[in-house]
C-alpha cells in the first residue's frame, strides 16, 4: 500500500498507530516534532501525512501551512484533542483534506486514510478497473476474469501504486520511494522482485506489466 509520514508527539499513541497502520499493510515514517516533520514531509514521496496539531516545536497548524504555501500537495489529515470549531475551520483553511477528533477508533481512521488515497487518486470509488483486473479497495482484494490474486503486502503496494496511473511510466526510485519507508530492510533488486512476483499472478490474461529499461514500469491497460 501507500507510504504515510505520522507526526505525533506522544510516543505510546506513535507506537500504536504505526502498529495499526502497518498491519494494514502501510508503510510508515514517524516523527515526534513539528520541525523534524516538515523537513521530512519536505523531502520524501509520502501519499499521505498524518498531522498531530499540538507538536513540541512548530505547531501542526504551522507545520501545515508551510507546507501548502511550499507547494505540497499531499493528503493532510489533521489529528487533534481540541473539539472547537475554530480549530476545525483553521485546519481546513490552512489546506487540510481531513480532520479526525481523538480519541478515535482505528477502523475510522483506516476508513479516512482510504478515502482520501482514493481521492488524491482522482477517483472518489473504491473500486479501480484496468481491463480485466478489478481492484477494490474497500475489500482489499485484486482479481483478474473473478480469479482472486493472492498478494503478499509488498504485492499489493506495487501493483496499487502502479494501477495509480496506468499506462503512464513509473519511475523505479518513485515506485521504491512510495512503497518503502525508512525503517524497511531494502534489497537493491527489491522492486524487480516484487514486479516479477505480480508478472506471475497476472498471467496469463491480466494485464502487463512493462519495464522500460534504466526508467521504470508501466501497468498497460490495453
């Protein structure tokens, strides 16, 4: 699935949020500051940033209007304690996509994160269609003529990354950049081995996955 930045200050809901996240199959980076979180956000390929308001440092609020006024156009979900009004209007004046009250359950966050990777997307549906692959994210599931593709997680997040924008080239170091984060043993040859895995279970009558060679991949709806 996507790559997410989680900025939040207090260590045990860090922890249990990355925990949720990556068992739902994310990959996540963290940071405990405003500071440290905008020079991160500033450098990295996230699809989506999770912005805790009350951050030692620079508060979330300025960590989200420097970013906006900086040209970031990554999904922003506000996380906050304060159930005012006016802290709500300021989040999405300032450019946030979301807002979420903790506390909160985790299936409701999980349910915003996906909605807002659907929209970033350019489509408000669960469900993504690329010739005879059917990708619903709701279900987390992909299947090809009703045939359900059995993918691993790091599967899942290249095929979904790619289905992201068919027929259009991926880079090889976005692709890497979006799957992976910091915290992930990496193999040089990780990304090959993950396009040939889904080579396999496409075949034979799902759609092709080509290398353009030095460049990247591209998913080929045709």
């Amino acid at each position: 699935m996507a790559r997410i930045l989680l900025v939040e200050d207090d260590p045990a809901l860090r922890r249990g949020l990355v925990a949720t996240l990556r068992a739902a199959g994310y990959a996540v980076d963290t940071a405990g500051d405003g500071t440290s979180g905008l020079e991160i956000a500033r450098k990295e390929p996230y699809a989506l940033i999770i912005l805790d308001v009350g951050l030692p440092g620079i508060s979330g609020f300025e960590v989200l209007r420097r970013l906006r006024k900086g040209g970031t156009k990554t999904p922003i979900l506000i996380l906050t304690a304060r159930d005012t009004v006016q802290d709500r209007v300021t989040g999405l004046d300032l450019g946030a996509d979301d807002y979420l009250l903790k506390p909160f359950e985790p299936n409701e966050l999980e349910a915003r994160i996906r909605a807002l990777l659907r929209r970033s997307q350019g489509d408000p549906s669960p469900v993504v269609t690329i010739g005879n692959l059917v990708i619903d994210h709701s279900l987390g599931t992909a299947t090809v003529n009703g045939r359900l593709l059995e993918l691993r997680r790091r599967e899942w997040a290249v095929l979904e990354r790619l289905a992201a924008r068919p027929g259009k080239l991926v880079a090889k170091e976005r692709l890497s950049g979006e799957v992976f984060g910091f915290d992930d043993a990496v193999a040089p040859n990780a990304i090959e081995v993950y396009v040939a895995r889904l080579r396999k279970k496409l075949e034979p009558d799902g759609p092709q996955i080509r290398t353009l060679r030095g460049l990247g991949y591209m998913l080929d709806p045709s």
